[in-house]
C-alpha cells in the first residue's frame, strides 16, 4: 500500500492492482501537513492544528477526543484536559484541608466528564485530607508529573523539619554536612580510577580544599624522577607538609594568619611565614594561577577569601564546593547570598530559589518566585512554612503580596471561594481587592468554583 499526500487531501493506493483504495479531503480533517504509516495498516495524519489522527485503510475511523468518550473507567492524563479546568483541581486538592465538608459534585469551572476522572484518582481522599499542606503538594507535583516542582517541595520540605536527607542527586542543594560526605566518597572513588598526571593533580587540590594534609603530601611523593614535575612537586610536598605541622587560628586584627598569641621566636617565625605565603597566593592569583593560589590560601585556613578570588574570576562552581566544604555557617551564607543573586539575573531562577530554600531563606524564595510569575508555587510555598512555623516574622510584606497576587490568580480561574480565602490573608490590599467589583461579579453571577 501506497499512502500519498495531496494539497488537497490524502489516498491510499494499491500498488499491485494500481487503484486507489481509499481516500480523504482536507476540507473533512484541516490541511494534512504530514503523513506516515503507525503500523502496516494504520495510516497516520497531522493536520494544521497539530492534531494527529491515527486511522484505518479506509480513512474513515480516526479518535475522538478523550472528553466525548464514555468509559468504564475514566483516565487520568492531565495534559489532554482543559488546562483551566485542570488547575482548579489541583487547587482543590491542594486546598482540601481547610474546609471540613467538600461538595463532590461537579463544580461550574469543571465539566462533569473531566471531573469524574479527576476525582477518579483520589480513591483514598479521605487520607489526602489528612496530609498536610506539603505533603499534598507534592502529591500533586506527583499526579501532574511536574519534576521541577516535586523536586522544589522535595527540598522544602527537608529544610522544614529535616526527617529524611536529600539524596546526592540534589547535589549542592544538600545539607552542608551531607555534601561533604558525598564528595569524600566521590573522591575516594576518584583516586582508585586515576590513570595519568592530571587526575593526581585534581585529587591533591581537592584535599587540600577540603583540609587535608597528609593525602596531598603522599600523592606528590608518588612522581617519578624522571617526570618533568618532580622537582616542583617535591617542594610542593614539603610546603604542605611544613605548614601543617602547626596549628593556626585567624588574627582578626592582622591580615594573616597567627600562631596562638606568644612571643616566642618560634611562633613569630610561624607568623611571618603564613604573610609571606598569603603574599604568594595572592601573586599567583593575579598571575592566571588562580587554583594554586587558592590551595595556598586554603593552607594557611582562608578559604573564605579563596571563595571570594575564585567567584572574581567567574569560578562560581569552584567556588560553591569550596563554600559547602570548608566555611562556617555565616561565611557561607554569605557566598551563597551572592550566587543566588548572580543565578537569578542570569535566568538560572531554579537553582537560585532551591538555594534559598536551603539557606533557609524562604522569604527569599517566595520573592524570587513572585518576580518569576510562578505565583502557584510562590503561594503554596508561604502556606507551607507558615504550617510548620517556620515563615520569618520579616517576611510579612512578601507573604501579603504572594496571596494578592495569588488572588487574582485564582479569580481567573473562577476560584471564588478560595480567591476571598487569600484576599483575607493578603493584608489591607487583599481586603480591598476582595471588595473590588471583579469579585463581587463572578461571585454573584458566575458562581463559586469549589
């Protein structure tokens, strides 16, 4: 069988018999732009709308939409439904928990043959209403297939109570302590998979990133004599090993690092020697050998200005592994708090808002997401922290202006009832938006949604 293409429609021809067994115009199905066979016997044609229709021989059997079908058992695919109507009922779930008595029957923003197959899917509604808010939000992240927004409350929801780690696919969104583990595992793994110089290379810099000594001195021990590197890398190890025979704390009143305060010539050797290194680094830095003047500063216990050099130079990757593994808690929110602003005016907003999240910066997050028009996750993301009490008391203005806008969300969606719901949580704008003539029209003459 031959399937041809015309500009006015489409045949089938028997080649063997040289006939035409079938045909169909375009007037019938919209202007064909393409045509292939599914399978020996089901021609497949798309139109102008984009439709595909999957037909027999005889072009006269095509589907029909899934909204005019009567089934035993309705199907749940989200995204062949109308998308209006499909947001509202994830609205309504996620919403359950706050009305104590549902009304199951279709409501006017939903056809009744879309919300059968809705309601179809929540057989254990009775336990959904249970979950808190979170949790039904990342049940219907999970029902939609939405990955961006499942592994969004994923995130949130650790970093509200922390009862289960992330996994080592969230990557630099993990806890700090978690993270560190990981990439001492990946760098042991590392180390037993190295084959040439350049991965010895990248070993030894991670370790001394991540503070340790000895590792580092035995690695540069292993060149041969005959390498090109070994005079280099001797001294190397014998720096490494020199400086990490003593312990050293951070003068806040100098520019180097000091020994324990003494007056012993010993000691003001020691300090003259960590000047003179921090000197070093910062020459190698402004000479294009910024990892090695990093792993200097990283030596003498300043990485936080190792950080600081490595994000100038655009090593913002370097510099966030740097961050999670070695700064303390104030050093390295503030290095984040910068990333987060570089990511967000870069277009990177999901990272961006999942690190804010981390940082427990949920505030921020929610503002992010407002300026991103992703008010459907912003509002939900307020409601969450806010149940388990963990919205900041200097989140007020941002939280009043997530449910406004929220509002007026719902509004379009003739979500009524839980529109006037966010309008009484959105501040004085929310009040005056909830007497505004918008809401009092579709709530006199549209009715409610839910």
């Amino acid at each position: 069988l031959l399937l041809v293409m015309f500009n006015d429609g489409v045949e089938i021809w028997d080649c063997a018999e040289s006939e035409v067994l079938s045909s169909i115009k375009s007037s019938k199905i919209g202007e064909v732009v393409d045509v292939d066979w599914g399978s020996s016997d089901r021609p497949v044609i798309v139109n102008e709308s984009g439709a595909v229709h999957i037909m027999d021989v005889n072009l006269d059997t095509a589907p029909n939409p899934v909204t005019a079908l009567s089934l035993h058992t309705p199907i749940w695919l989200p995204f062949i439904y109308n998308q209006k109507e499909m947001m509202n009922f994830k609205i309504y779930v996620q919403h359950m928990g706050w009305q104590e008595n549902w009304d199951m029957s279709s409501p006017k923003c939903c056809t009744p043959v879309i919300w059968e197959a809705m309601l179809h899917t929540l057989k254990l509604r009775n336990k959904f209403s249970t979950l808190s808010f979170l949790e039904r939000c990342l049940v219907t992240a999970a029902l939609y297939g939405d990955v961006v927004e499942w592994r969004l409350w994923q995130v949130l929801a650790y970093y509200l109570d922390q009862s289960s780690p992330l996994s080592s696919a969230f990557d630099i969104v993990q806890d700090n302590t978690s993270y560190l583990n990981n990439q001492v595992q990946n760098l042991s793994v590392q180390e037993k998979c190295r084959s040439n110089y350049s991965h010895r290379q990248h070993s030894i810099h991670r370790h001394i990133l991540l503070g340790n000594t000895d590792k580092p001195v035995q690695l540069l021990l292993e060149v041969e004599q005959d390498s090109p590197h070994f005079y280099r890398d001797c001294l190397r190890a014998s720096l490494i090993s020199s400086v990490s025979d003593s312990e050293y704390t951070v003068d806040s009143d100098t520019t180097y690092l000091s020994s324990k305060p003494s007056s012993t010539p010993q000691q003001s050797i020691e300090r003259v020697a960590q000047s003179t290194i921090k000197l070093v680094a910062t020459n190698l830095i402004a000479n294009d050998h910024l990892l090695e003047g990093c792993q200097l500063l990283c030596l003498i216990k300043k990485a936080v200005d190792a950080c600081r050099y490595m994000q100038n130079f655009h090593q913002y990757n370097e510099a966030i592994w740097l961050a999670k593994v070695a700064l303390s808690k104030d050093e390295y929110y503030e290095v984040m708090k910068y990333y987060i602003d570089l990511l967000v005016n870069k277009g990177s907003r999901h990272l961006g808002i999942l690190l804010a999240i981390s940082l427990s910066a949920f505030d921020k997050a929610a503002e992010i997401l407002l300026a991103t028009k992703l008010v459907t996750i912003a509002a939900p993301l307020v409601e969450s922290c806010i149940e388990a009490g963990k919205w900041p008391e200097s989140g007020t203005e941002i939280k009043h202006r997530v449910f406004v806008e929220y509002a007026k969300y719902l509004v379009s969606l003739n979500n009524i009832e839980i529109a006037l719901k966010y309008c009484e949580k959105g501040g004085e704008k929310g009040k005056q938006l909830g007497k505004s003539s918008a809401f009092v029209h579709n709530e006199r003459d549209e009715g409610r949604c839910v």
